[in-house]
C-alpha cells in the first residue's frame, strides 16, 4: 500500500485555523523538510518559552484526536501495525521511518510519518538509551520482551567469546525470524562487522579501533600469518573504516601490539594461534626447554611450524655453542 503522508497532514491540518500553530506543529515534526526543531529552539523563533510552545502543541493534538480527523490516519495506522506485529511488536525508529517511507534520508515524508505516529494510539516512543536506539511499539510488553531477549543472547556471546552468523541467533522457535532480527537491529551491544559476522560491539572483531584492530580482524579471518603489506590492503578492500589504511602505519602497529608475532620477514601471526614472541634461537631454547634433547631435522621441522624462515637460518642459530650442544649422535640440547 503506498500512502502520501503529506497530503494527509495537508487534510488534517484544515481543522486547525491558526497559522502560527501549524507553523509551529511543521517545526516541531520536520513537515516541510524531515528536521525536527527542539520546543526552545521554536520558541526563540516566535519569542515565546518552550512551556508556551509545548501548551500550543498539546492543544493542537486534543483537536487532531478527533474521531473525524483520526479517520484520516486508519489506513496508516493498519500498515504500522502490520509492520510492527510482525517485528515482534517493537522496532528501531530509524528502521521503521525508512522502512515505511522508502526514504533513508531527512525528508518531509519522514517528519509527517513521526507526527502520525505521536498522534496514534498505542504508539509509544521508547527515547534512546545507553542499550537500544531509539525505538517505537504498539504494545506496552514488547520493550521487556526485546531486552530479555538480547540480555541473554549477549550472555551466550560472552560465553562463545567469539563472533558468531546470523543463523546463531534464529535458533530460538519461540519468536520468529523478523522478531530476532529486529531486537538485534535495536540493541547497541550487539552489532555486525564487515563480514556478515554479529558479536559484542566492545569486541574488536566487531567494532575496530584503528590499524591494529582492523589488522587483527584481517589476520584472524585469513586463518595464516599475512605479510604488513597484505594486511594493508585487504583492510582497504574490505572498507573497515573511511581512511586508507597506510602500509607502514600498519606494520608499527603489529609491532607494537601483544597480540601478534612476527613470524618471518614482515609476516605476522596471531599469538593466540599458539606462535611465541622472539628470534628464532628464542624459539629453539623452548622447543629444547619442551622436549629435551632432539635431532636437527626435528628442530627444523618445529621452528618451520611457527616461523617462516629459511632452513639456513635456523641451522646457523643451531651452531651457537653459548646455548647449544650437539653430541655424538648429532643431538641437539641446551647448554647448561
């Protein structure tokens, strides 16, 4: 159904005969250009107090409530209700006025669908809050309801510990898939990075903060050590933020930042991968220190596993005798 909510504030505004007040309803609900004046910022205008601005408004609506004028708004109110009672009852404001406007920017159309809703019955606007966006719902339960809901999928998130895909989150059968999808859209802790993947919005996977978080994202989703360079430019194509990221920028990062080690000539890994910081004789001492004495092609093949470097490297490090010695058998171990 498509409805021209302009024309109907042009309809219902005939029974309003006072020209400041109409001028001052289309102010305050953003009738001629989808910007919402505050009550003082009305009442410096026409140099008159908020209070005085706000008495104008509550009178204008007992005369827009009448049974006459709210007839106007039936077919409207039909479609928010739809549109509501299938988003479990309760959705995000800005989701709601792009949604039924098809207009994702401010306009008239957007104000005059506000005003309808502060006009209609039940509808109620839920202000923004430090755990949802701004909000709008036909039923007194559903805000309980949505909060109960995304308490405890932020529970299971901190459980997990890791970012999760949308799937996750429709398993439960008691509510359905819009409901879910609209809870999440009007939560603030839980939020969607680049990937498609849904997390904490405090997790760097979800929300990065600068080079080194958008490294980590890059990193962790290639699932290998990547050179500094790569990790530039797969940050860049996969638009994690609005500044290019710089090569050299990001490799300071990675060197300043616990959680990745270098593994090989500008490649770095993930710490949590199991790779441990230092050189590659920092990395034979443990391998000795873990498994006591071995032969060189089995230190070879361990520090390969978590370094990539040449085999010549290592077997220079292996000649240090401050720190190693090689019997008879050619067996590696510590210098004790």
């Amino acid at each position: 159904m498509s409805i021209k909510y302009e024309q109907l504030i042009s309809q219902a505004f005939k029974n309003i005969s006072n020209q400041r007040t109409r001028d001052i309803l289309y102010l305050r609900f953003g009738l001629k250009d989808g910007q919402r004046q505050t009550l003082d910022t009305i009442g410096q205008k026409y140099g008159i107090t908020r209070e005085r601005v706000r008495q104008i408004e509550e009178v204008a609506f007992s005369d827009l409530k009448k049974p006459a004028v709210v007839s106007l708004f039936k077919p409207t109110f039909s479609l928010i209700d739809n549109f509501l009672n299938q988003e479990g009852k309760i959705i995000r404001e800005e989701r709601l006025l792009s949604s039924l406007t098809g207009i994702d920017q401010l306009h008239p159309d957007r104000g005059a669908l506000f005003f309808i809703l502060t006009l209609g019955q039940p509808y109620q606007r839920f202000v923004e809050s430090e755990n949802f966006y701004p909000l709008w719902s036909n039923s007194k339960n559903a805000l309980n309801q949505a909060e109960k809901i995304i308490n405890q999928l932020v529970k299971n998130l901190e459980q997990i510990q890791k970012p999760v895909s949308r799937n996750y989150f429709l398993t439960d059968t008691s509510l359905s898939k819009k409901a879910i999808l609209s809870y999440l859209d009007a939560t603030k802790q839980i939020s969607q990075n680049n990937f498609g993947q849904f997390g904490l919005v405090k997790w760097p996977e979800i929300n990065p903060r600068g080079a080194k978080d958008k490294a980590y994202i890059i990193i962790k989703k290639n699932g290998a050590p990547l050179h500094f360079r790569e990790v530039s430019d797969l940050i860049n194509q996969a638009n994690l933020g609005t500044n290019l990221a710089q090569a050299q920028t990001v490799h300071n990062e990675l060197i300043k930042d616990p959680r990745f080690i270098l593994v090989g000539r500008g490649t770095y890994a993930l710490k949590e991968w199991g790779y441990q910081s230092g050189t590659v004789k920092d990395v034979i001492i443990q391998i000795l220190k873990e498994n006591g004495s071995l032969a060189k092609e089995d230190i070879l093949g361990k520090v390969l596993e978590s370094r990539l470097v040449k085999p010549n490297t290592v077997l220079i490090n292996l000649q240090n005798r401050q720190y190693f010695n090689k019997d008879k058998e050619g067996q590696y171990s510590l210098v004790k």
